[in-house]
C-alpha cells in the first residue's frame, strides 16, 4: 500500500470515528439535512441546495459558497427575531411609520418621528407624548414607533390606559400586585395608549402611578392621549396625583401635538363626495 493510499486510509477513518451524520459513505443531502435539523439551520436546510446550484453557475469558491449559506441563514433568523419582539409587544393591528400620510398632517415632523423609530431615546429613557384628538394619527404613529423599536431590538408592550388599570386592580385582589408592576417594569418601551379616554378615580390613579413611577428615567414610556395636559385634572380627579403624573412624563419628553381636525373624517367626507359625483 502507498503511503497516499494509507493516508486517505487513515482521514476516511477519522471521518468515520468521529461518529458525524456527514460520512464519506453516506449520502450527503441526508447528512446535510440530519446536520441542520441537529444544529437549528432551518434556513441553511431549505436552500442549500439551490446555493450549490447558483454556485456552480457561478463557479463561486467553497469560502463565498459557504458564506452565502451563513449569511442567509444570519438574515433569515433576525427577520424571525423581528416578527416576535412585534408580535410579544401585543399590538391590536399593524401600524408602520412609512405608511403614515405626514402630507395629511402638518403638524407632524416626519424628521422627529423618524428619530423616534431608533433606540436611543429609549436607552435614555426619555417619555414620549402624542397628544391631540382622534383621527389625527396618534396611535398609528404610538403602534409605528412601537413597532420600529421592536424590530430595533427593544422589548416593547402595548396596552391602553383602561386595560391596564384593569390588570393592576385584579392583580392587587390577587396579592400580585408587584409582579405585575415589575412585568410593566422590566420592558424597554411601554406603549400607553387611548390615556384620557376613561376617567379614573383616585385608586386606578395610585396604581397607574406606580407603573410611572417603577419606569421613572430608567425605562422610556410613550402615551397617546386626546387630552391637553392643561385637561388631565379631568382624567385624574386627584390634583397632587395628577400633577405628579405630567411631571413625570413630561420631563425630557419628546412631546408631538398631533393638532385638532380629524384627517380621518376628512378622508371619509373626501370619498363621499367622489362617489356622489
């Protein structure tokens, strides 16, 4: 036997004693496939074969072969990681930042709603306000921020003023109050919305309070509300609670006042019209 005949001997030995799915005997789209499924490459194992296919046309090295697969499958699992922290975050639809209509509504900058699609605003922990009356665009643009900063990387929850009262004060007859407050607590961006549509008297106050206070410069808040601040009395029938509620989220707040005329009845009286002509 040549000494090159004992070495290849000797690799396919070592092949076969480290006891990988992926033999020299065996076949390998069985290997690659067992391979995958062992390691979690669920994209790698739906398309290596048309990679090799596109390779070999493109007479592609193993390195940029084997690194179109990597990259894909890297590609395929932060797209993955996007769609859960949007789904974990509980939204009632979709809403996305691109698809609101800035030409609609003056008031909104699209440069400082663009920023707010990033993370450090809410590393900082700063609160952000939307305030203005229904149809102006104020929960498209708190679910659209929201959904930006989760597919950023964020741990995002979506809930609106009522609920949420609702779940502190079962969460209280339960003795779990401070689970609760700590689940609120422990998320990078609580999205609040519809805040002043109910009244609430002054223990869905105190518990309200607590999340804003469990969140305080640590962790960034963002609220819809129909309600000027100058109005919030009307929300929180207790004065020095109120008043401790708009300092706190109002303090290094990014504040957008999304105005007063409904671009939402507009749109609805402007298709009226057309389609009585």
């Amino acid at each position: 036997m040549t000494q090159s005949t004992t070495q290849a001997s000797n690799q396919q030995g070592s092949w076969a004693s480290s006891g990988l799915p992926g033999q020299r005997t065996a076949d390998p789209a069985v290997a690659i496939e067992t391979t995958c499924r062992t390691l979690g490459l669920t994209t790698i194992r739906g398309r290596w074969e048309e990679t090799v296919q596109q390779a070999l046309r493109e007479r592609a090295s193993y390195a940029d072969f084997l690194a179109e697969l990597l990259e894909s499958e890297c590609e395929d699992r932060e797209e993955r990681r996007k769609m859960r922290r949007v789904k974990e975050a509980g939204f009632p639809r979709q809403k996305r930042i691109e698809d609101f209509d800035f030409s609609k509504n003056r008031n909104v900058s699209p440069e400082v709603v663009n920023t707010l699609a990033t993370m450090s605003w809410v590393r900082a922990g700063q609160p952000l306000c939307l305030i203005g009356d229904s149809g102006t665009g104020k929960s498209h643009l708190l679910i659209g921020i929201g959904t930006a900063v989760a597919e950023a990387g964020g741990r995002v929850r979506y809930t609106t003023a009522a609920n949420l009262v609702n779940e502190l004060a079962e969460a209280a007859d339960d003795k779990q109050l401070g689970r609760t407050i700590k689940k609120y607590g422990r998320v990078d961006l609580l999205c609040l919305d519809e805040l002043g549509y109910v009244k609430l008297d002054r223990h869905g106050t105190e518990l309200l309070f607590q999340i804003f206070t469990e969140r305080e410069e640590r962790h960034a808040i963002a609220i819809a509300s129909n309600q000027p601040f100058v109005e919030w009395d009307q929300t929180f029938t207790n004065k020095r609670l109120c008043q401790a509620i708009v300092d706190r989220l109002t303090f290094e707040a990014h504040i957008i006042e999304t105005g007063t005329e409904s671009f939402r009845l507009a749109s609805t009286t402007a298709k009226r019209k057309a389609a009585a002509v």
